[in-house]
C-alpha cells in the first residue's frame, strides 16, 4: 500500500509546516537547518534496510564523502513508511486523519534531525539511551504541537501519542 498522488502531496505540506514549527521552537536560521541535511523518501522509494514494518516512519544516517564540501557530514533519510500509516489510519482508527498524523511524524522526525545533527544526541547510542531520547523527542513534539489540539482532529493525533494513553500509544 502506497501514498496516492494527494496523500504525497499532504506529505509535503506536512514538512513544510513541520520545518517552519521546528526552526521556530529550536530558534534556527537558515544555515543551521542547512547543518542538519535531510531528504524524505517514501515506501516506493526505499530500499531494504530503509523499510521498517514496527514504525511510521525510520530515520537512516548515511556519511556524505566529499572532503572539499561545503555538505553537512551526514544525510539523514527520513524513511516513511506508507502502508503502517495507511494502515492506522483505516483499521478500526478512522477517527484519526492523515494530514494531523503526517505532521506529528514530521515534527518529531525533523527533531531528530536537528538533535543528530546539532550532536545533542548520539544517533549510535545504545538501545537504553535510544529509548530515552525516544520519549525525550515525543515530549519535544507534543509541546511544539499542544497549540494545534483544537484544530483539525489534532487532539485525538496528539492522544496517541501521550503517555496518558499507553494502550493507544503509536512508534515513530
């Protein structure tokens, strides 16, 4: 199961905002978003280490070679992972919309981008601290997007997500 031409179009709408919110909260400019280099790429594009069936979405690191360049170190590729966000969205979680769903994977994995790339986290950490940093970021994201509960079945994106909710609890 793969994003339709619209669906895809709800995911760049859903960066562009993300991007704006995270440059907002993290007080970046233009050449600090730079620093943190990333590309996003969708299930039909990925390849077989890129997909990962447990989440909405995989963050890859890969080492950029290019001694003379001005390029980052790293590029992250964030790994979405359409079939488990289509999945949620249909099974038995109609009450859910793509675009609030699609802009809370984009905030808390742009977080992630800026932390990996800013060295504020290790992206090699141990799985004990991978999961700290995990909850750390879901604090992050539900803060930078409490404003929006009202708006748009927010609130209900913004729940799944909490840690008021456990049984309902998604990974990203």
């Amino acid at each position: 199961m793969f994003f339709t031409r619209p669906q895809i179009s709800l995911v760049k709408r859903s960066f562009e905002t993300a991007e704006g919110l995270v440059r907002n909260y993290f007080c970046l400019h233009d050449g600090d978003w730079c620093a943190s280099r990333y590309d996003i790429r969708t299930l039909a594009e990925l390849e077989g280490t890129e997909v990962n069936r447990s989440a909405f979405a995989h963050l890859c690191r890969y080492h950029c070679d290019k001694p003379d360049s001005q390029l980052p170190k790293f590029l992250y590729r964030i790994c979405l992972q359409d079939d488990c966000i289509l999945d949620a969205i249909a099974r038995g979680k109609s009450f859910i919309k793509l675009y609030p769903l699609l802009l809370y994977i984009a905030t808390h994995e742009l977080i992630h981008v800026i932390r990996f790339g800013s060295g504020e986290s290790d992206f090699d950490a141990p799985p004990e601290e991978k999961d700290r940093e995990e909850e750390r970021v879901h604090t992050i994201t539900r803060s930078m997007l409490k404003a929006l509960r009202g708006k748009n079945d927010f609130g209900l994106v913004l729940d799944c997500f909490s840690n008021n909710y456990p049984h309902l609890r998604w990974k990203v």
